[in-house]
C-alpha cells in the first residue's frame, strides 16, 4: 500500500524490488482508487502547475494561498464535472477495495506491506477487515488515531531533534556545528523577515529558476528530505555564513513538476475528511509554537507540507470522517512497525503508542534514516524479510550497533 495519500504507485515497484520483496514470494501492487489509471484519475494537474510555480512565491503570503486556493477549486470543479463523488475517496473505501482484491484473487491468506499513508491504510483494513490477514508490515507508520495537522508539527520537531542530537554524539560534527539549532532558528526568523530570492538552475537542468528561500521554504525542504541528512548540519552552517547554494537548489527542483501523475484530488479528500477536521487553526498554531517557541507567527501556523489546509477544505467539501477513522486498531494479527529516526514527516515515537492494541506487535527504530525506510536500509530490508518468513518472531538484530551516515563536514 503506497503512501500520499495519492502517490503514484507503481513508481514504487523498483524499489520495492531492490528491496528484495519478491525474492521468495509474489508481491502483488496495487493503485488506490482515484490513482493515475483509475477511472475517474484524480489527479489536479492545475496544482502540479501552482507547485512549480510556487518555488518563486513566498510561501505563507496571501498571494500564495490566493493561487493555491484557485487551483484547488479549479480541480475540484472539474472533477466534479466529470461526476467524481470526491467523498467515497477515503479510507475505509479504501481498504474494502483491496479486502475485496483478495477475494476476487483467490488468495486465503496474505501479507500486508505499506508505507506512510499505506501504514495508515493497512491499520484500517487491519481493524475493518481482519480476514485472510497473516502478517502487517508498517514503514513510516501514520496511525489513523494520531494523524492530523498538529501531529506533523511533532513528528518534525522530533526528527529534526534527533539530527540535532546525532551530530551533538558525533565528535566531528559537534565541534564543527556547535550551534546548529541556533543557526537553523536565527535563518528561520531572519529570512521570513526578509527572504532571498536567488536566480539558481535546477538540478534536473534547464533555464535558472528565480526561487524564493524564506522560513517556511527551510523548514518544508527538511521535512521533505530535500537536502541529504548527511549534508544538512553543512546546509544549515553555510546558510548562516551566507551561502544558500545548498538550501536554493533543493527549492529549484520543485520548479520540474510531473503534471498529472499524483492524485491530488484523493490526497484532498483524505486530508479533508480524516485529518484537518476537529483542529481549528488554533490548534495548529499551539503545535507550532509547542515544536518551535523561537520562530516566526507567520510560520508556526501552518502545518509543514500542509499549508492552508483549513480553507484549502472548506472549498472541497467533503464529510468529516474522523470518528471513524480516529480509532485504534486492536488485533493479534503480527505486526511491525519500522521506523526511521530522522524522519520529519512520521516520528518513530508513534509506533510503540500504537503498537499497545496489538498484542503481537514489534517495532523497530533504524538511527539516521528518514521517511520510508525499508528502501534506504539493508538492516530495515533483513528484519522485514524475517519477519515476513517468521511474524511472531522476527530478527531484529541487525539494528544493535547500527550508526548514522556520517555528517558531511566543510572547512571552515
């Protein structure tokens, strides 16, 4: 189950392969409904064009929101048009497709493998449909109970701290960034105040872009693992010495969109009806001023990667589904949790919370690696590998000892 929600699916097979998943067994994949070759495809090419635009706007002006806003609408009345009834894209739609894929397959039983928004699926269909389940594999787990637009203000404050604490335990890094947490705060403030607005080509190529580096462009380039963790104490030293070089290419290659490819109108719907209801702005501002007390108003009060999302949802207009989605899953079915330490966008410090309704559940926190984890580490490939052979008892040992990438270190 892939992530998004309204990723393109199969641009995962291949890592899904070198990950070893089919070594010894099928993997069977299959797109979430509103997917790229759904009929209807829900995807909002009139956003892909504002994402590429957005590169070069300030990125919580009112401008900004006003075209977000217009091709959100755009979107939605065109789907609309085209008869899309945007309230059945959810997630409990969502697991009954696949519930029902195995029954027309013939399968008595299977294994369950998603990632971020599939972690969050899988712990639905887990809960709705128990059936023919043997094993429940959740990378960068999301749980439905927890996820919101205060939650991803916490899961950033808690991956950008463990980067901040890996390099404080690396000699190298500590004595070479011993102020990075200050540094990052200072550029926060100081470029939301007064953005840079460099010329810089993308890293994909073509024409240089004009880009805009402002406090909400650094914090989304870092939850969005734009620039390699590796490299991020060296990003954030050099930003605070002047350089932006590092921070403005990772904002020019959002400049290259593939228009049409991720269903952004499932995406909205899911957003819309499961996460953003019963958290007013108010709310998402106290989680941001909670995460990060030093920086700007302007940034704390919109959700990193999610911005705007209140009127965002009041023009798509779909059903609060909360009270069906905010619920624990309780189970015997085995189940792993994989985690990564430096992920911004789903903490490792949901897993054992949502692992105490499972009675037979393990987790596992892989140090340095960031969202989706089990394409980035060969340790994270051996313990899903095992526990796929053995569910009620994988080997975990591959993880004692592990260490992050070392930090990238500049002179000075």
């Amino acid at each position: 189950m892939a992530g998004g929600p309204g990723g393109e699916t199969f641009d995962d097979i291949p890592f899904l392969v070198s990950s070893g998943l089919n070594r010894d067994r099928e993997v069977i994949v299959m797109a979430q409904r509103g997917n790229l070759y759904d009929k209807l495809n829900l995807a909002c090419p009139e956003l892909d064009r504002f994402y590429a635009q957005s590169v070069g706007l300030p990125s919580y002006a009112p401008q900004t929101e006003k075209l977000m806003l217009d091709a959100v609408k755009q979107c939605r009345d065109r789907l609309t048009a085209e008869g899309a009834d945007l309230s059945a894209y959810n997630s409990t739609e969502n697991a009954a497709d696949f519930a029902d894929l195995r029954t027309a397959l013939g399968i008595k039983q299977w294994n369950v493998y998603g990632h971020s928004y599939g972690s969050n699926l899988a712990l639905t269909y887990l809960r709705l449909h128990p059936q023919g389940l043997r094993a429940v594999a959740l990378d960068s787990a999301a749980p439905g109970q927890y996820v919101s637009l205060p939650f991803a203000w916490a899961n950033a404050r808690e991956g950008l701290g463990n980067l901040y604490k890996a390099c404080a335990a690396e000699p190298g890094c500590k004595s070479r960034y011993p102020d990075l947490e200050r540094t990052l705060n200072e550029q926060v403030r100081k470029l939301e105040a007064q953005p840079l607005t460099p010329n810089v080509r993308p890293p994909q190529g073509g024409d240089p872009v004009k880009v805009v580096l402002d406090g909400g462009a650094l914090l989304n380039l870092l939850v969005a693992k734009a620039i390699p963790f590796a490299d991020v104490p060296a990003a954030i030293d050099e930003l605070g010495r002047g350089n932006p070089e590092r921070f403005a290419k990772a904002r020019a290659a959002g400049s290259v969109q593939a228009a049409g490819e991720t269903a952004h109108g499932l995406t909205q719907s899911v957003v819309c009806s499961e996460w953003t209801p019963d958290h007013p702005p108010s709310d998402v501002l106290k989680a941001g001023r909670e995460a990060f007390p030093e920086w700007p108003k302007s940034v704390q009060a919109e959700a990193p990667q999610l911005p705007f999302q209140d009127p965002i949802c009041r023009i798509w207009n779909v059903p609060d589904r909360t009270a069906a989605q905010r619920v624990p899953t309780v189970s015997s079915v085995p189940t792993m949790f994989i985690n990564g330490t430096f992920d911004m966008k789903t903490g490792a410090s949901g897993a054992p919370k949502t692992a105490r309704t499972l009675s037979h559940a393990t987790t596992v926190q892989v140090p340095g690696i960031g969202h989706w984890v089990v394409p980035q580490s060969p340790c994270a490939q051996k313990i899903l590998a095992s526990f796929l052979t053995r569910p009620t008892a994988p080997d975990t040992g591959c993880v004692a000892g592990l260490r992050w990438e070392p930090f990238t270190i500049t002179p000075k």
